[in-house]
C-alpha cells in the first residue's frame, strides 16, 4: 500500500500488476498503483529485480490513468535513468510504453508517434541483443496492429 513500509514482496507484486494490467487493458487498475510505484521510485528503489525501472512503473499507471503531463515527466526521467546506467531493455520498453500511452491518449498526431516510437523500441530491442523479436509478445495487442510489428510466434 501507498504510504506505508512494505515488503519485497509487496512491492514487486505491485509493480508486475502494473505491467500486467496495463497490458491486459485493466487501466482502471494500472493507474490504481500509480502512488505506489511513486513512493518506491522515490525511496530510491530505482530498478525493481527483473522488471525494470521503478519510474517506468510510474510513467506507465500515470499513462493508464489519463495523467499526460505526469506520465511524460515518468517517462522522461526513466529514459534518463536507463541511459546512465546502460540499460538498454528499459530504454527499449520505455520506447513501447510510450508508444502505448500514445494509443491510450490518441489525440491528433498520437498514431504517428506510436509508430515512431514503436520502430525506435523495435530497434532498441535489436540493439540489446533481441533482435530475434524475443519479448515482443509483451507489447500490447493494439499497438501491434498500428506499428505492424511482429506478434509472438511471427
């Protein structure tokens, strides 16, 4: 829970329901989690063991929950984040996730930055070493169809 001590646990339950509601369309409960991944971000867990940036986390439940201004502040600050420290799968997911706010936004101009960031993401992840398209199959389903990106087992 949002202000209070919390277990490992706790936390990386939390921040997996991020992703995965977001991912499921469950925005409503991705953007419920949204003082949550703020609160680790800002206790200086940074990187969350096997998902990621604390502030993607961030950016992605701001997203879900409409928060345009917050999610881009997110997503700025864990492209930073990632680019410091050399992780290049967290400057690649945070390339998708982009492209998928843009999607969840989809105001004028929003389907042509999600493809933009969508290739930038297919890319990164090549650069990373997955260029065999090799977690692809995390990336939502709609944003797929607007970059014409591969799904799993393509």
């Amino acid at each position: 829970k949002a202000g209070q001590e919390n277990q490992f646990g706790a936390w990386y339950a939390g921040m997996a329901t991020v992703q995965v509601a977001a991912m499921l369309g469950l925005r409503e409960r991705c953007a419920a989690l949204y003082d949550c991944a703020v609160q680790l971000d800002g206790a200086g867990t940074h990187v969350v063991w096997d998902l990621g940036l604390a502030g993607k986390h961030a950016a992605i439940a701001a997203a879900a929950g409409g928060q345009w201004e917050r999610a881009e502040r997110h997503f700025d600050e864990a492209a930073e984040r990632a680019e410091a420290i050399g992780d290049r799968l967290d400057t690649a997911d945070l390339l998708r996730w982009r492209a998928q706010a843009r999607l969840w936004r989809n105001a004028a101009g929003d389907r042509a930055e999600a493809r933009a960031f969508a290739e930038a993401a297919r890319e990164a992840y090549a650069a990373s070493g997955r260029s065999n398209g090799s977690g692809w199959w995390r990336f939502p389903r709609a944003a797929h169809r607007v970059a014409g990106l591969p799904r799993r087992g393509s």
